[in-house]
C-alpha cells in the first residue's frame, strides 16, 4: 500500500529481458534501506525487489504489467518516480494507492497557470470498465506514474491535473510532453462503489 507521495527519482542503469519478463536494474539513494521481497512503487507500480548490490537494486516486471503499463518503455537512463511502501503509523498525505496500474494515459496538452502547469491526459473510452470504477471526478483523486493528485476538468475519457514546481522538479513530471505515456490508477473507493452498484 502506498499514499502517492513520490520520494525521489530512481535512474535505470541496465535492463534485462528473460523470455516474457523483464529485470530492471535501478540506483537511488535509500538502495541501502531496502531488504530483498520489500515493495517499491515505480512509477505506479509496486515491484518486488529480487535483488541489492551496493547501490543498486533489480526488480522484475512480467508481462502482465508490462502490457498494462509504460514499464516496457524505459530506457537505460530514464527517470523513474520511487515510493516505498507506508508506514502504518504515518500520515496519509496522499491518498490509498495500491500500486495495480489500471493502464496507460497519453499527455494530450499543457497549459500554463502563472508557475503551475495543468497536464491533461486522454485514456481509452470503454463504458464497460467506467462501470466497473474506472473513471475520475472533479476534486477526486487520481495517480499519474506514482503521483498522487487532485483531478479537475474530467470527461468521459481524460482529465486534467495541476502541477506545482516543487512536484514538477521532485518527480518525473519534468520529462513528460505531449504524447508521453503515463500509467494511471483510478480511485479505489470508486471501484469498490461501482461493484456495490454492481451487486
């Protein structure tokens, strides 16, 4: 379980791939708090750590979450936004994320707000899974690579989030442009409300 707030970029410094799986190899600087089966969220998505040398760690993605995710398009160098998993006996200062991406968004624009950027981001229409939760609201909360954020200006398939600088030069927001891909996690209140309707 994670809360969104992102505590630093992790740089990927080698990629491996083994038959449908592929092994990250990522640097940051708390590799030395970490344990071997520890979750850590990147960009989004909660990976097992399999293995730690020196200041590097290796997590594994399979296929599944690469063909529900931006994972397969890293590239050695790349910035990835990293969250260990929450404490317990901390604030919530995010929101609940599980780190189960729902899938991709593409970034369709950006717009000035005097020091502040507002992104906008586009998904699939699919009526079938906005039944299901899959969907924002106005002033609800939404995960973009990681990040927990406040939504506004949502339609039936995009939205809109507004970035601060602090977060604009703490996460991977500083790299992303139009049609850069994001993985994105919808609410889980609204998924467990939409299958109560369901039921």
């Amino acid at each position: 379980m994670f809360s969104g707030i992102i505590e630093e970029f992790a740089t990927v410094v080698a990629i491996k791939r083994d038959r449908g799986n592929i092994d990250f190899t990522l640097q940051c600087s708390f590799t030395s708090e970490l344990r071997i089966d520890q979750s850590v969220a990147h960009n989004g998505v909660c990976l097992t750590v399999v293995s730690i040398d020196g200041d590097r760690y290796v997590v594994t993605a399979m296929k599944e979450t690469l063909d529900r995710t931006n994972l397969g398009l890293l590239r050695e160098g790349n910035k990835v936004n990293v969250e260990r998993s929450m404490l317990m006996n901390g604030r919530l200062d995010g929101h609940i994320v599980q780190g189960h991406v729902d899938q991709t968004a593409t970034c369709t624009a950006m717009e000035d707000a005097d020091g502040s950027t507002y992104f906008t981001f586009e998904y699939p229409e699919n009526r079938e899974m906005a039944l299901k939760g899959y969907f924002t609201v106005d002033k609800g909360s939404v995960t973009v690579n990681g990040v927990s954020l406040t939504v506004c200006r949502p339609t039936s398939n995009s939205f809109q989030v507004a970035i601060i600088p602090y977060t604009m030069e703490h996460t991977n927001f500083q790299d992303i442009r139009i049609g850069t891909v994001v993985n994105i996690e919808f609410d889980i209140l609204g998924k467990y409300i939409a299958r109560l309707q369901q039921l």
